[in-house]
C-alpha cells in the first residue's frame, strides 16, 4: 500500500473530526469538516456519503442529493447512502426514486423498521397499496411497538376498506403510544363510534397542506368535483351583486373564482397556508387570513357580509351548531348562507363521522341548527359533491337565509 500524501492524511483526519461532530450531534461542525475534507481528496465515497446524510439530517435534501447520488454509484454496498438517498428523494415528494433507493438500501439490510415504513409511504403515494401494505406488515413484524407503522397501516386498510382489521390497527397504535387524538378519531370512523364533535386541527390542516398543489386539479378531473358550480349558480343566476362575501374554508379558491365577478369584496380563510398560497395567485380575494373558521368568524363585526360561503368545509367541521351562530351574527338581514352537507350512510343520525374520514350531516339536523339561530332554509337540492372510485358521494346543497 503506497503511503498518503499530506493532502490525503489530513483529509483522512479532518474527516474523522468530522465523523466524531457528527455522533455528537453538531451536524454544522460536521457538515464543516466533511466539505473540507472532500476538497483535499475529491470523490472519495465514504466523505461524499457522510456529507450527504449530514445535510439530509440538516434538513437540505436537494443539496445532500448530488452527495449521495455519487457516493452510492462509487460504493453500490453503502447502505446507509442508498437509505438516506431514498430518505431525501421522499422528502422532496420525488416517490418512485425515494422508493428505488430505499429497496437497494433494503437488498442490502433488510432489518429496519424505519426504512420498511418509509418505503411503505411512498408505496402509498404512488398507488401501489399491495406494496405498501407489504412494507408495513414488515416494518411492525420487526418493531411490533412501531405505533406510527400500526397507525399508517390502519389507515391503509381503511382505504380499501378493510374496516375491523384497520380498527385493530389502530388500537395496536393506541396501545403503544401513538397520538392519542389523531388515532382515536380514526377508530371511531372504522367502528361506526359516536363521533368526536370535531376533527383534530392538525389532521385537517396537515391533510390540505400535503394536497394543496394538486387539490384542484384532482377534484375537478379526477372526482369529478363541481360543488362550487352546483352550490352558487343560483345565487349567480339571480342578478344580486354581492357587496361582502365570507369564503370559509375557500381552500385553493374554486369559489372564490366564481363569485368575483358577481362580488364587490371577497375575503377567504382557511386553516391550510398551503391552499392560501395558491388562492393568492388568483387575485380576486380581497383577505386571506389562515385560521380556524370558527376562530376568523368571532373576529368578524356583526351584520357585516350579505353572502357567507362553505362548500365542502362542514365535513371536517363535524357539530356545526357553533358555526351556524357566527354565520348568522356576521350576516346583514337578508344576507345568505350557502353550504354543502354530505348525507350519511344512517338516516337517524344527525351526525356521523364516516369512514372516509368526512362527516355526513342530515338535511333535518341542518334546519333545526339554522332555525336556532335565526336562519331559514331558502332551498335544498339533492345531488352528488363527488366521485370517489367511480360511485357518487351523495349530499345536499343548502341555501340559508337570514331574517
């Protein structure tokens, strides 16, 4: 073995300084030592994979890519550079790679749960629900404490409605420590429980936010979705202009785009930064303000807007009665609130929460709310919100009037 240059043993030194920064937890220190070790001995896989997870783990995945990409090609046996590749690709929602490099890594040590649950996401993003299912059940048959790995896979089984072994699975995740709100909301979706009156905040703001960037084309080409056209072309029909419309829940704007040119002013909420973003490029709202909607209500003065919208939003609200009273404190005499409902499966339930994780509410229980608060029930039609695998999701479309 021919003996290092000086370049090659400092960077040898270095890189070990680097590797001790790195077990420490000062991934900075690391990260340091790493680039200046690659300088002083350029393409070496083990500096280059150690880079490459150290920025993974800083949270930049798109520089750690390059890193990693070439310390895998340079030693296809790096296991941990195969798992942190896969590991960045699915943070930059780039599945089918994330999933190829985390099979190499897997080939090569098929004895980690994490990475059996992380290839079990992405298998899921990409439609593959047999692979995934696979992933998990690998992933909780060598951790059977793994909760997170119980909860996605009951939450898979729901999907293909596999409802009691989905039930089960979330126990298992209850049993070993999972998010006790997000878990038992989706055990009384797949049991048929009495329903919590309300969704869990993050499971509905975390559910837009990883959909805003397709939302709209997915409801539109995909489910068929023309709720807002059904729910406000009446109201476009009839010739008002609307001096001060409420879109609650207004998402990516499908509304909103709709009523402006029938609208002197129009203000959005929602709980989704994301779906704000991509209202804000249409420019017909006047505010957007990221909130809960029973929150951004009480903030608003009485008798203040002539049209409050929400298509779509009372199926992650769940008990409604709250929201019904801001609508009609916000409303000017004569103003309108416009909604959609989904039906429920039970017709003896005002409210159910389905499996589908939506809330169905009676057309009867949403005129008994709305005359409490002094809204009357102007006109109901009967017709599909959506599609879902080829069937329609039927519902109701309500227009309230306030005295």
């Amino acid at each position: 073995m021919e003996p290092l240059t000086a370049a090659q043993a400092q960077s040898r030194d270095i890189f070990f300084e680097g590797v001790r920064h790195f077990e420490a937890g000062r991934l900075d220190d690391a990260r340091a030592c790493f680039e200046r070790s690659l300088a002083l001995a350029p393409g070496r896989p083990s500096v280059l994979g150690n880079l490459g997870v150290t920025l993974f783990r800083l949270g930049r995945a798109r520089d750690a890519l390059p890193h990693l990409q070439q310390a895998t090609a340079a030693e296809p046996s790096f296991m941990d550079g195969w798992a942190a590749l896969g590991l960045a690709h699915a943070s930059l929602r780039d599945w089918a790679a994330a999933a190829q490099a985390l099979r190499r890594a897997l080939t090569l040590s098929d004895a980690s749960a994490p990475l059996w649950f992380a290839l079990g996401q992405c298998a899921m993003r990409q439609g593959d629900l047999a692979d995934a299912l696979r992933a998990f059940d690998r992933a909780v048959a060598l951790d059977p404490a793994f909760a997170d790995a119980w909860s996605q896979r009951g939450g898979l089984l729901r999907e293909i409605g596999r409802l009691d072994d989905a039930a089960r699975s979330f126990e298992r995740a209850l049993a070993h420590g999972a998010d006790r709100e997000l878990n038992a909301y989706y055990l009384a979706a797949v049991r048929g429980e009495a329903p919590p009156a309300h969704p869990p905040r993050r499971y509905v703001q975390g559910l837009f936010d990883d959909y805003a960037a397709e939302f709209a084309q997915h409801l539109v080409d995909r489910l068929d979705y023309r709720a807002p056209q059904v729910l406000l072309q009446p109201l476009i029909a009839s010739g008002r202009r609307w001096r001060s419309v409420i879109d609650l829940g207004c998402g990516t704007g499908l509304c909103g785009q709709l009523l402006a040119p029938v609208s002197d002013a129009i203000d959005g909420v929602d709980l989704s930064a994301a779906m704000l973003d991509e209202a804000r490029k249409l420019g017909v709202y006047r505010e957007l303000a990221q909130a809960d909607i029973a929150e951004y209500l009480a903030r608003v003065p009485s008798a203040n807007a002539d049209l409050v919208v929400a298509a779509d939003v009372l199926i992650y609200v769940g008990e409604p009665s709250a929201l019904f009273e801001a609508a009609a404190r916000v409303l000017l005499p004569g103003g309108v609130f416009a909604l959609t409902v989904e039906s429920p499966t039970n017709a003896q339930q005002d409210l159910q929460l389905l499996p589908s994780l939506r809330y169905a509410h009676s057309a009867e229980g949403i005129r008994r709310r709305a005359e409490r608060v002094g809204l009357t029930v102007d006109a109901v039609q009967d017709a599909p919100i959506r599609h879902e695998r080829g069937r329609p999701v039927t519902g109701q479309y309500l227009t309230l009037r306030r005295a």
